[in-house]
C-alpha cells in the first residue's frame, strides 16, 4: 500500500485530496509504473512513510487532508521525541531589544528543544544558533527533496520533510501548506519579535487551527512591534523560555 501511495504522491504533486479521490474512485494503477517511482526514490536515497506507517506523526491527522505521504532525508525520529519539545520560532524584527531576550535564552532553548523551520530568510539566525550548538532542526521543505540547497545540512541529527515529490519546485499554495505542515508538528510558537499585519499572522493562525499555543515575548516601544498587539489578542506572555521549553 505504500508504495502505491507513493506513486499517487507523485502523480498528483502532493495534493492530498486528489489522492484521496483516486482512492476513493479505485483508480487502476499500473505495477510497472508503481516499481518505476519507487526505484527512482531509492536511488536518489530519498525516504518516505506514509499515514499507514506507526511512526507516522499522530499530530498530523488534526489537519483537514493530512499528509498521505511524507518524503524524508535525516532522523525521523525527531517527529515523535518525546523527551524535548518542538517549537517553532519566530524573530521578525531581529532587532537589539530582541536579540538580547534570545541571547539570554538561547541556552535553554537548544538544549530542551527541537527547532521546527520553513526556512524563511527571517528565520536564518535561529536556525545558525541551533547549528552552532549542534542542536536539531526539522526543516520543511517547500519542494521535493532532490533541490541541491538541501546538501550542507547534517542529516545524523536533523531532519528534512516535504510533502512533495521529486522535481516538484515550490509554488505559491507550497508556502501555504508549509505553515500548516509546521503548526501540525511543533509543539507550540514561540515569537521573539514580529511586525504589526505581517505574514508571521498567516503561521500564527495555523496554529490556532490546530488548538496551539502563541507564546510572545513582550514587544518593544517600536510603533511597528507587532508582539504586543498578540498578547492583547489573547497570546501568552512569557518571559523566559523555561515556560515552554522544558
């Protein structure tokens, strides 16, 4: 069965509910095409489990149209750790005020967590902090798993996911699906800064979706500081990691 969702995973790019509708039209597959797919895979040592396998993330089935395959490179393991929390960090501003509250927490964070990335330029501080500790990451990925910009990462302690096939390159519903991929399998969002009306309010209502907790740091006197507008929305205010990462 997996291998047959593997090929329906390719065939319709990801897109989870066309997956769903061959199944439910029993759609006629072809063995030979099927075997093709999945040699393509393990020569390019690209793994995948799917939503029948028991490691399968039970997080996930909280999502409309969950996953049916999810293509992996690293420790797959990091999905369902239960010793350290997966958070996903948000530092939008990166500016001085915030960089001294992560500084001073940075510590805590790498050793008691899991860091959950999409990988946005905004995010590249955080995820060289956890490099540099040699902490783990789960990035998402937005394309399929043979994209080059994937080669440098350390795959004995970190993990890649995607839920799209070989060749696929990112479209603009990626990004979308990226975010609810990430509130899906943290923890809880931790937000170190962020501006006022921008996309950071995309991830932060995946999140909601899903029951997840927001945890802002207090914002700054910036008029453009948008963590105080979300505590006053209802998100937790924290001020130290130690609430939600131990």
């Amino acid at each position: 069965m997996n291998n047959i969702l593997l090929y329906l995973s390719n065939k319709h790019k990801g897109d989870n509910y066309l997956i769903y509708k061959d199944l439910k039209d029993k759609e006629k597959l072809r063995k030979s095409e099927i075997d093709e797919i999945t040699n393509i895979y393990l020569k390019n040592d690209i793994k995948f489990i799917s939503i029948f396998d028991l490691n399968y993330p039970s997080s996930l089935f909280m999502v409309h149209y969950p996953p049916f395959v999810l293509y992996y490179k690293g420790n797959i393991n990091l999905l369902n750790d239960l010793t350290k929390k997966r958070l996903y960090l948000v530092d939008e501003m990166n500016s001085e005020y915030s960089k001294e509250i992560l500084n001073k927490n940075i510590k805590t964070l790498t050793e008691n967590s899991i860091l959950v990335t999409n990988s946005y330029a905004s995010e590249k501080h955080l995820i060289d902090k956890f490099k540099n500790a040699n902490a783990s990451i789960i990035y998402i990925a937005k394309e399929g798993l043979n994209s080059s910009k994937f080669d440098d990462i350390n795959l004995e302690n970190n993990l890649i996911i995607s839920q799209y096939p070989i060749d696929d390159h990112p479209r603009k519903i990626n990004f979308r699906q990226s975010n609810v991929l990430s509130a899906a399998i943290a923890n809880s969002l931790v937000i170190f800064s962020s501006y006022k009306d921008s996309k950071v309010n995309n991830l932060v209502s995946e999140f909601l979706n899903l029951g997840k907790d927001i945890n802002c740091f207090p914002g700054s006197l910036d008029e453009k500081d948008g963590n105080n507008h979300l505590i006053q929305s209802g998100a937790n205010l924290i001020t130290q990691i130690q609430a939600v990462a131990k």
